[in-house]
C-alpha cells in the first residue's frame, strides 16, 4: 500500500508555483535581533536584484524582527529604513511581535511572557540598562518599557499585516491550518502553529513561504517552505528568491 501511494505520487505532475510575469519577490526569514547578518543579507539581495536585470521588486520581512539577538530595537530601524526606499517592501507580524505589542499596550501577562521567549535583549536595546532591568519589577518595567520604544516604533509594527498572496505563493509567519479558507484564517494560526501545518502533506492550493520553525537548512516540501534558520544562535539568516518559476536562496 505505501509503495503503491509512493508510485502514484511519483507518476502525478508536480505543480508548478510562479510569481506574475515581471515580478521578482524576496522573502526573509526570522532576524530575532541580529542587525548585523540583516546588513549583510540586504546587501547580497541588492546584489542579486542589480545581477537579474529590471523587475518590479517586493521585499517580504516573515516576522519576528525582534527578541533573542542583541539588537531588536536596530532590527526595527533598518526594516523602517528600508521601507522609505525605493523597493516595495512589506511586513509580517510574527509571534514575537503580537506580544511584544500586547506587553507595551499594558498587559503584564504578556510582558511575563515576553521576557520567557527572549524579550530582556529586545528591552535592553531600546536603552534600558541590564542593571537597572534586573532590578525591576513587572509592573516597574512595563511603565518604563512604554516611555523607552518611540511610538513611531510602536505604529510601525503595528501595521504588518497577517498573510500575503503573490501569485502562486503565500507568504505567512507561522503557517496555516490545513483544509480552512485562507480568509477564514486565524491571526492565531498564521502566527503560532506549528505540529497540525508542518505534518499535513495535502495541497493547500498555493505554496506556503513561512518561518517560525528553525531548521538547520532550508526547509522546502511539496506543499510549503521554511526559510527560519535561527539566525540569532547559526548566524545563518535566509532569504527566498522568486521570478517566474524560478526559486532560489541567499543566506549569510
């Protein structure tokens, strides 16, 4: 039975997943706070945008900007910078950032949470000294940590959006639930899953670009791709590229 679904697997086209004539589209995976490789990467993408000759170009950031690495709050600036520029760019909101978001609109709950999942180097780089950070209390922190991040910061992460569609692809932060409507998709979902979407080996109708989930390499399957490869601990950040049917990868 398993050789014979094997077979038929093998013996049915493969689909075929493109961007619209013209288009070439970068997606770049988690950053968790290493400003320095996002310097390097951005700078081997404009390299490859220059080298592959006039597109109408779409920069993707897949969320988690901040937490982990030593410099969050310069994460936030370059993307900022980067996006006054002169290629589109567009922004996911990841895990990381929803509760960072709820933690600076007061809630303490998700301030105890943010500082679990990597949060103290994130408050740190917004000019909070860790002397003074490991003195203080929750509720001492919280009312600190609103008056340290601008609220041009604050705006800024708040408009990422949830999912983006070009083409054949669909570019989240975490994934998506199997067999649900993508516009019946949960910001919980598209943020958070992980078991129920990484195990499904059905078609979702497009190819899921994610990140969320580290992997040591680039994780590309039939029906998805994961380019998250823990930049804040492998110094490996990655980028997708996409023309036409053209795939292909850059990483520091």
């Amino acid at each position: 039975m398993v050789l014979k679904r094997l077979l038929k697997r093998m013996a049915d086209p493969q689909p075929e997943y493109a961007v619209p004539p013209g288009e070439r589209v970068y997606a770049i995976g988690d950053i968790h706070g290493r400003r320095d490789l996002l310097d390097q990467l951005l700078d081997r993408i404009a390299d490859d945008d220059r080298a592959r000759g006039p597109a109408a170009t779409t920069l993707i950031f897949l969320g988690d900007l901040i937490d982990r690495g030593p410099d969050s709050a310069g994460v936030v600036a370059r993307v900022k910078e980067v996006a006054t520029g002169p290629m589109r760019v567009r922004m996911l909101l990841g895990n990381h950032e929803e509760v960072f978001l709820k933690a600076l609109g007061g809630d303490r709950q998700a301030l105890r949470f943010l500082v679990r999942i990597g949060g103290r180097s994130t408050i740190i780089s917004y000019g909070i000294p860790p002397a003074e950070y490991d003195g203080m209390d929750f509720d001492t922190l919280g009312a600190r940590l609103g008056k340290q991040v601008p609220d041009e910061d604050i705006a800024f992460l708040k408009g990422f959006e949830d999912q983006i569609r070009i083409g054949d692809y669909l570019f989240v932060h975490a994934g998506i639930r199997p067999r649900v409507a993508l516009d019946q998709q949960s910001g919980s979902d598209l943020r958070w899953i992980r078991g129920d979407f990484l195990d499904y080996r059905g078609d979702h109708g497009c190819m899921i670009v994610h990140g969320h989930t580290i992997t040591e390499a680039v994780d590309e399957q039939p029906n998805r791709i994961g380019i998250d490869t823990g930049a804040f601990a492998s110094d490996r950040l990655t980028a997708l590229g996409l023309e036409g049917r053209q795939r292909w990868y850059l990483s520091t």
